[in-house]
C-alpha cells in the first residue's frame, strides 16, 4: 500500500487556485512546542497564501501571554490566567471544554482587558471576528468591542444560559483591533477566528494549535463532544498532527501506544470533519533522545499507515541522528542550544519544505 496522497486537499487547492471556489481552504494544525512558535506554521502559511490567497490569521488565542502568532500582536492588561494549569496534560483536567485551541483564559473583572491587533499589511478586505466565550455562571459578563467601535456587552440569558461555549460574531472592515473585557464574574475566552470574506477573497488559513509540551494523548483528554464541535465549525481540508518530541523524552518509549493514540486521534477527528485530509509530521531530531526519536518516527509512520494519513519524515529531512546539533553549530544557527528547539530559521527552512512537500504534483 503506497502513501495516501493528500487529493482532497489538493483539488480544494486546485479550485482555489482557477479561482472556482469562493470557500476557505483551511489548515489545523494540532502539536506541540514546535507548532506554538508559529515560525514552521508561520512559513507554510506564507508559502500557502502567497501562492492561492491570503485569508487571514485564523485560530487566535486571546489573553494568553506564552503565544505568539504571525501577523498579530496581542497585549493584555492586569494578570489572565489559563485553564487548564497544564495544558499540555495527557489525562482529563475537569470537564474537558477548553474550545478548539485546548486552553481558556481568564481576566480579572473590570481591570483585565486583552487585546488582538492584525499587523499583517497585506490584509486589506473585510474580516469576520468570530469570538468564543464560556460563561459559567449567571454572574459572568464580558464586553466585546473592534477598535472604536460599540461595545458588545454578553451575558446568560434564558435562551442562552450558561455553561456552553458560544460564538459572538463581528466584522471589520480592513485590519483592526479586537478588545475584549471580563466586567464581571469569570468568563473564558477560548480564542478568536480571523478570516477575510470568502465571498469577496477566498484563500488559505492555516489554524496553529501547538502547545508547549503536548503529545498525542493531549487532545484525546479534551471532551470529545466540545472539542468535535468547534473542530466542524471549521471544515479543515487538511489536519496536520505534529506530535512525538516529548514521546521521544519517555525513559520507557511505547511506540506501540503511540501509534494506537494516532489513530485514535484521527478517528476521532474524522468523526467530526469526515472530509478531511490527514498528514503526520515525524519528530524533529533531539540531541538527548538520539535512540528514541527513530522508534517514535516509526511508530508514527506505522499509525499514519493505519489511519490512512500521509506521513512526512521531519528527522529524516534534517539529516538524522545528530542533526539539531549540526543546525545549533551553523552560523547562522537553525536549532537552540537546548537540543531539542529549533531557531526562527530553522523553522522557517523545514515551513518551506514541507510546503514543497503538501504542493507537489500540482501545477506551478
């Protein structure tokens, strides 16, 4: 059986790039430390929307001061904290809801605003803000605003009582600045969606959902029922699963439950988003683990085989075992010296090979 091609994927492209199809070809990107930098998201991205269309930043965390993303600023005032503690935990932490980036945040009331600015210049058409909240408890209330715009004042209603994640959404004309406030009680943010009108400039979005220190176990801790709702909201045409740097940390590997996690995982997306495409990044290469990181990399092509994703060797691209240090010692320098991270280079050198990767056999 030969690697699954990425053809939904690619005739989505394909559409897109005649100018055929006035929808969003979008990414989600589900990993770990390697894809919250957003400087390997960032560069395939760049690469994607250059070429079929820029449509805007996507997935956003709000209030979260350990993110950055591309093309946005964020800032907030007073002290936010996150749900849960540990985000990157394998096992369930309380009901599992944490939207679709896998954290909340919090702001004190009154004095917690946090805000999203679109940096990114070549943005200039219309963009919907499309903002999901959880209240609670009856006594939760938030204000919502875009620049100097109304303020949008949510709180529990009969219709809309407590408990379940919602969306609010606005609209911009051009880049702006989302501002959003706890006035009372304790209201989650689970992020913001930024895109451009379909309608008007259909293109690329790509979702980064990396948080530091996760594994494939960590979305499977997540509510099922939550979690596959916000990730139909989205109707990806393609799922990245960028996973296996900590696996590769275990003393003890077992790459035949990560594997079976993999599949899982894929099983569990497909549920939701049954039209999607599926593609499984090996392991960067990691000076600590140099005879562990192949046995991950196998176990995730063999769960890649399984679940019928594609499979693109990440160890094998940088030259292998002992490669994170021939990138640290370049001059410029690819990977950290911690041995395990790779510099903004780096990233954006395996960005633009892997954009090779997902675009081949299609037309220049």
């Amino acid at each position: 059986m030969g690697e699954p091609e990425l053809s939904r994927f690619q005739a989505a492209l394909r559409e897109l790039g005649r100018g055929g199809r006035k929808a969003h070809v979008r990414i989600l990107w589900l990993g770990d430390s390697h894809g919250q930098a957003d400087f390997w998201t960032g560069a395939l991205r760049d690469v994607l929307q250059k070429r079929f269309g820029k449509a805007g930043p996507g997935f956003v965390h709000v209030g979260w001061k350990q993110y950055r993303h591309d093309g946005v600023r964020l800032s907030t005032d007073d002290k936010w904290t996150i749900r849960p503690k540990v985000p990157a935990a394998s096992s369930r932490t309380g009901d599992g809801i944490f939207g679709l980036g896998g954290l909340v945040t919090t702001g004190p009331a009154g004095s917690g605003r946090a805000r999203v600015n679109v940096t990114d210049e070549g943005i200039q058409s219309r963009l919907s803000w499309d903002v999901c909240y959880r209240l609670r408890s009856a006594d939760d209330e938030l204000e919502v605003s875009l620049g100097s715009g109304p303020k949008t004042k949510i709180r529990a209603t009969a219709t809309e009582p407590p408990g379940e994640l919602r969306h609010l959404l606005l609209v911009s004309e051009g880049r702006e600045t989302l501002q959003v406030t706890p006035t009372r009680g304790n209201p989650e943010l689970c992020g913001v969606v930024i895109e451009t009108d379909p309608a008007e400039r259909p293109g690329v979005v790509l979702d980064t959902l990396g948080i530091n220190g996760a594994r494939f176990g960590t979305p499977l801790a997540w509510d099922e029922a939550s979690f596959g709702a916000e990730l139909a909201r989205r109707k990806p045409s393609l799922v990245v699963l960028e996973y296996g740097t900590n696996e590769a940390g275990d003393v003890a590997v077992d790459p035949a439950k990560y594997t079976q996690r993999l599949v899982r995982l894929v099983e569990r997306i497909r549920r939701f988003a049954p039209d999607t495409d599926c593609l499984a990044l090996a392991p960067t290469d990691r000076a600590d683990t140099r005879a562990r990181t192949p046995l991950v990399r196998d176990a995730i092509r063999e769960g890649a085989r399984q679940a019928g994703c594609s499979f693109w060797d990440t160890y094998t691209v940088m030259g292998g075992e002992g490669s994170i240090r021939a990138w640290a010692a370049e001059s410029p320098a690819r990977a950290a010296g911690d041995g395990v991270h790779l510099t903004q280079r780096g990233y954006r050198d395996l960005g633009e090979s892997l954009a090779t990767h997902v675009l081949r056999g299609l037309p220049p």
